[in-house]
C-alpha cells in the first residue's frame, strides 16, 4: 500500500463535483446525513435496554457520557482521515496507510464481518415488530421465508444506486423521529422529575448496559467506506457528521428524558419494543401503531445502509488490489455488484445468531477494528503531521492522544465483558484473517485470480507529503 499521505484526491479538492467519472450522481450533504444516521442508530429503538439494565438516571447519563467520550472522537477522526483520503474503503485506506497491507486487510475483514454480524439482526427485528400483527411470522417456514424475501428486496434497492438509498434513508428517518417527538409533547403534562434520579447500583447489569450503548453510539466510521461517492467530501463529510451526531444523540435522550419521567419505571418491562407500549398509554392505539411502524421501517433504514457501507468497502479494497479485481466490478447503476451480492450472502448465513449474540460478536470485532484506527490516526499524526488534512481536528499530538484514552479504555472494558464464547467465536473470526490475507497474496502470485489498483485513484508508492496548507474547521 505504502505512504499515502499528501496525496491530491480530485473529488477532495474541486470545490463541487455533482458526478463521479462513470456519471453516476454523487451524494449530497442531506441524503448523507441520514446515511450516517441510519449507520449509527436509525431511532430510539433498542436503547429501551439501557433503562432495564440499570435505571433511568443511569441510562440518561450513559448516553450523554458515552456521545462525549466515544461517539465525538470517532466521529471527528472520521472527518479528519476521511477527508485526508476520500476514497472508498474508508478507514482500510487508513489502516494500510500507517501499518502497512496487512493490517490494512485485518481491518476490511474485522469491519466488514463486523457490519455483515449487525445487518443479519434488522430483518429479524423487523419481524419481531409486525408479528403481534402477524403471528405466523413469529417462527418456522414463514419467518425463514420472510427474512430471505425482506433481505432480496433490500438488497435490490442497493443495487439500484447510493443516491436512492439516500433519499430512502431521508423519509425513513423523518417517518422513525417524527412519533417520537409528538410522543414526547404529549408526555410533557405527565412528567414527574423525581423519577429521573430513580437508581440501584447494586442492581445493574453492566454487560447488557454498556453493550447497549456502545451498540447505539458507534459506527460514525462507516459512512467513510462512501467517501468516493460523495459530492465535495473534504467540506460535506466534517458537516455531515456533526448534523448527523446532534440528531443521533437527540434523538436518544429526548425521548428517554420524556418518557421516563411520563410513565412509572417498571425495569422489567423496558425492553426492546417497549416504547410502543408507552405511546399506547400516552396516546392510545394510533400512536401505538405509528410507532411499530416508524421501528419496523426504521430496521429497513438500517440494513440498505449498513449494506451500502459493506459493499463499497469491499469495492474500495479491490480498487486498492486488496481483493481481486472482480470486487471492484460496478453494475450499471454504479453500484458494486459483487459487493452487494458478498454482503447479503453474509446476512443470510448469519440470521440465525440471537439479538444479545448479534450485539455482543458484532461489538467485539468492532473494537478490534478500532484498535487499529487510533493507532493509524495517531501514527499519521506523528509521522506525518504536515500532510494535507482538508479538515483536521483542532488539537496537536498530545491533544489527539489524550482524546482517544477514554475511547480506549472503554474498548477494553467492552472487550472484557464479553462472554466465553463470543470472545472465542470473534477471536477465531480474526485468526482467519490473519489466514486470508497471505492467502490472497499467494493467489495474486500463482495468477489465479486478477488483482489491479484502479487507474483513477492517486499512486500511492510515490507519493510526497506536502505541507498542510488548510486551517482546521470547526467541527
């Protein structure tokens, strides 16, 4: 892969650039901002574990902590690397960038396997919400059926192209926060705030609370893996991702500020789906019934997102000769065919994990992969502090170190939390990485398989650096 750093892309430098090379529309700051709402959360729902696990006043500060200690950082670094090399692949750019291929190989396998293990779960989930309607999809041959229908469906609105799996992602999430949001006004009569501070420290289940949300407050560096396809990323991205953060963490604490405090807290009843039970009692069966619906399209919301994010990865690995060229193959609405046909093969095969298993391996491996990125965001910073950085965090080494010490720590608490057999399972995910890679470079070496790095990104073995001549953004 070698030296990346003070390359010219063309798309981060042209002040607009409404198409790529191949025509195909690229995406613009709106569409893009839902992308990455529906990468990171997709709505309220799942958080209602959080209240379960350890109480309302725990669960609300949990998620104000964990948005300043781990979703800021992330997502700032995604703004800073994704603009430095705004090409597909994202983050395995920045990984090879710094620690070579390998590494760069360990972190498209760690990630992609990482999105594939979550997308399985919003089909299930999805059914989940519509079998009190449908009880016949509660199990057996119609669920089965169910979830391999819903997944060619989505999987064909992928195909389709980015922009309409933008604009999806727009109506989709205004139709999943809309509810919420009259929920809440509708709550306001009925608050009482000494329920706020309701709490048992000897009685909180610290695995599923901080699983629940780490799950709800992560993936900001997926929408990097999209950076090829987006209009003028090194100034739409950094905005992007900050309208996106204010909407993701909004719209967790408004409606866990309102309802907590609107209804008596019964822990035991605060699980998934139990915000609809509270519209009933706030609203009655109209509110009800808005909000199954908002969850059950918002599961939908997550998965052709979730998907774009695998496919284009796998496609930016192949323009970079990290997996064989047929990867890169685009149909003729410019998506990566290949990638998406990889992905959903993935969800099929792994539908059959529960929900607490999906969270719990998907959780793991993510960290692995973020392991990997603060050292390649640190080591770039250290090795290369005058490369061009379109956007850069406003903080010098020392600054950019200290930042992700809280992220970091929080890694390893997640890491250790973990079961037996999901740290077995997810280890053994990542020692056959560590196979596939010298196995790909044999098979480049015997022919068997064609490799290529595509003629339309920069050389990225002669490159020089040059001095960063922007001022940090506000972010």
């Amino acid at each position: 892969m070698g030296d990346c750093v003070g390359i010219k892309y063309s798309s981060a430098n042209n002040v607009e650039e409404h198409k790529g090379g191949n025509g195909i529309p690229k995406v613009s700051i709106v569409p893009l901002v839902f992308l990455i709402f529906y990468e990171v959360s997709g709505g309220p729902f799942g958080i209602e574990d959080s209240v379960k696990a350890a109480g309302p006043l725990l669960a609300i500060v949990g998620f104000l902590l964990f948005a300043l200690i781990w979703s800021v950082p992330e997502a700032l670094i995604t703004a800073e690397m994704g603009t430095m090399f705004p090409e597909n692949g994202g983050y395995v750019v920045w990984v090879s960038s710094a620690l070579g291929p390998f590494w760069g190989f360990q972190q498209g396998w760690a990630k992609w396997l990482s999105g594939v293990i979550d997308n399985a779960l919003y089909p299930v989930l999805f059914l989940d919400y519509v079998k009190s309607s449908v009880p016949a999809l509660g199990g057996g041959l119609p669920r089965t059926l169910a979830v391999l229908i819903l997944t060619v469906a989505l999987t064909y609105m992928n195909y389709r192209g980015l922009t309409i799996v933008g604009w999806v992602a727009v109506f989709l999430g205004v139709f999943s926060l809309l509810p919420f949001f009259v929920m809440g006004l509708i709550a306001i009569p009925r608050i009482e705030p000494s329920r706020w501070f309701e709490m048992d420290l000897g009685n909180v289940n610290w695995g599923l609370y901080l699983n629940t949300l780490f799950w709800n407050l992560n993936y900001w560096d997926s929408i990097s893996t999209l950076a090829g396809e987006v209009e003028n990323p090194k100034r739409t991205l950094p905005r992007a991702l900050s309208y996106a953060l204010v909407l993701v963490v909004g719209g967790y604490l408004y409606p866990l500020i309102t309802c907590t405090a609107a209804v008596p807290v019964v822990r035991e009843f605060w699980s998934d789906g139990y915000f609809s039970d509270i519209a009933r009692i706030l609203g009655g069966f109209w509110l009800h019934s808005w909000i199954q619906a908002a969850a059950a399209l918002s599961n939908m919301g997550n998965f052709v997102t979730e998907m774009s994010s695998d496919s284009y990865q796998l496609l930016g690995m192949a323009e970079r000769g990290m997996l064989p060229e047929f990867f890169a193959k685009r149909s003729r609405y410019g998506t990566p065919l290949i990638g998406i046909m990889f992905s959903a093969f993935g969800v099929v095969l792994l539908s059959w994990m529960s929900f607490q298993e999906i969270i719990a391996a998907e959780n793991y491996l993510y960290c692995f992969g973020m392991i990997l990125e603060f050292i390649a965001f640190i080591k770039l910073r250290v090795v290369h502090p005058n490369a061009s950085r379109p956007y850069k965090i406003p903080l010098g080494t020392i600054g950019a170190v200290l930042m992700i010490v809280p992220p970091g720590i929080l890694i390893v608490v997640v890491m250790m939390l973990a079961s037996f057999k999901v740290m077995v399972v997810s280890i053994l995910a990542v020692l056959l990485g560590f196979m596939l890679q010298p196995g790909l470079v044999y098979v480049e070496k015997r022919r068997w398989l064609m490799f290529s790095i595509s003629a339309e990104l920069p050389d990225l073995l002669d490159s020089n650096v040059e001095e960063d001549q922007t001022t940090p953004l506000v972010f």
